[in-house]
C-alpha cells in the first residue's frame, strides 16, 4: 500500500503531519523552489521532534548541479540525521556528470533522485540511475503554478515508471501538485508512496499545514483499494 509523504516546514507541521497520519515527513521550504532546503537546524529540531516515529527525508534544494555540490548538499543534509536524502534531477547533462559522485554517495547514505517529469522525460535515466546506488526514484514536477503529474503524464506512462523503478528495487514515489481527485487514480498505481504540499494546506503550498485538509486526504488514501504490492517504507541499514 502507498503511504502518505507530507512536505513541512517546521516542527509543528511535522507534529500535526505525525499526528494527523503521514507515513513520511518530508522537510522543505516551498517558498524557495520546488525542492528548497530547509537550514539545517530547523531539519535536525524536525527529526528530533519526530524521534523515530516516523521516517523523515529532506531536500538538498534547486541550485544543487555540480558534483561538488551535490556531494556537499548530501553530505550536509545526511548529517541532519535523516532517513532518506532527496537530490534533483533537474537537467539530464547534468546528472550525468553526477554519476560519479552518486555511486560514493549511495553506499552511504539513502539517496532519492527527484526527476522533473515537466522539464524532460526521466525514463531513458532510470537504469543509469539505479546502478549509481541510490535508493528511490520520484517523479515530481519542477514548476508548482503549472499542470499537476497527472496533467502531464498518463496512468500507463506513470505505471511503466514504477515498474521500471521497482523492478531495480528501488523505491518509487509520486508527487507534484497532487490533489485529493488524484489518489483514487495513482494508488492502484503501486508506488511506494505518494508526496503531498499543497493538498495538505488548502491549495495554497506557502501556507500552513490544515488539519482538515490532511484529514481528507489520508481518508482519500485509506479508502482506495490499492494494488497489492509490499511495504517497502520501513528504515533500514544502507
């Protein structure tokens, strides 16, 4: 069964996403991009807060493209303590040039590849990515005023990703401006989980968590059958 990733940007909202029925607490600033860091502080007083119960994940932010950089972001947000690190994908050059340094990185650390189904289609990437080491792949996208995954991508073409994705016994995630319409369509799907930001405060993902909206949409995902597939969620050692 997919579970529920919420996106917070402090330590209430990781208490009220805990609280509320997320599986994942994922830590991000959405004011500063798609996947905008959070300062270091506020991802370790988050993890501490969260003290386990939960698994948590934390973004390296935008401007992340580099080897060096990349190799310090990771480094810098592992260091946080949390379970999964999530790095972009935001160029296909780019990644490329990363491979290198992703195949140190992954013996190390959990790392997730966010790839940007708006700016170019991932799949040609998804071998090349998965013998790096890593530990998941997400399909997300870049710009959060534009169309939403399910916008700009079929359910057979999101299905293939997660075989594919799975097949390599990665993890496979779903996110990008989805809404409480969305899940009766992706959990059938089998990803690992799906990400949520904006349904979780109103529409609007600069403001605060809602409990309201986080009470609908794990309602949502629990009353979806979903595809038999296996929990996959749990931490272990890398």
């Amino acid at each position: 069964m997919s579970g529920l990733l919420a996106s917070v940007r402090s330590v209430d909202e990781a208490m009220t996403a805990r609280d509320g029925g997320a599986d994942i607490i994922d830590c991000k600033d959405p004011d500063h991009g798609a996947l905008g860091a959070l300062p270091v502080d506020v991802i370790t007083d988050i993890v501490s807060a969260v003290a386990g119960t939960r698994p948590t994940s934390a973004t390296t932010g935008d401007a992340v493209n580099g080897p060096r950089q990349l190799h310090d972001a990771v480094c810098r947000t592992a260091a946080c303590g949390v379970d999964y690190v999530k790095f972009g994908v935001f160029d296909i050059e780019a990644v490329r040039a990363q491979y290198e340094v992703l195949r140190g990185l992954g013996t190390e650390h959990r790392l997730i590849a966010v790839c940007f189904v708006d700016l170019f289609d991932p799949t040609p990437l998804l071998p090349a990515l998965a013998a790096t080491g890593i530990h998941g792949i997400m399909l997300d996208t870049a710009h959060k005023r534009g169309p939403a995954l399910t916008a700009l991508w079929r359910s057979r073409q999101i299905a293939d990703v997660i075989n594919i994705v799975q097949r390599h016994g990665l993890l496979c995630g779903l996110a990008g401006r989805l809404g409480l319409a969305d899940i009766a369509h992706l959990l059938p799907l089998g990803a690992d989980y799906l990400g949520f930001r904006s349904a979780l405060c109103g529409g609007d993902r600069r403001k605060q968590i809602d409990h309201s909206a986080l009470a609908r949409v794990c309602c949502a995902m629990h009353e979806t059958p979903p595809r038999t597939s296996p929990q996959r969620l749990a931490v272990s050692a890398p």
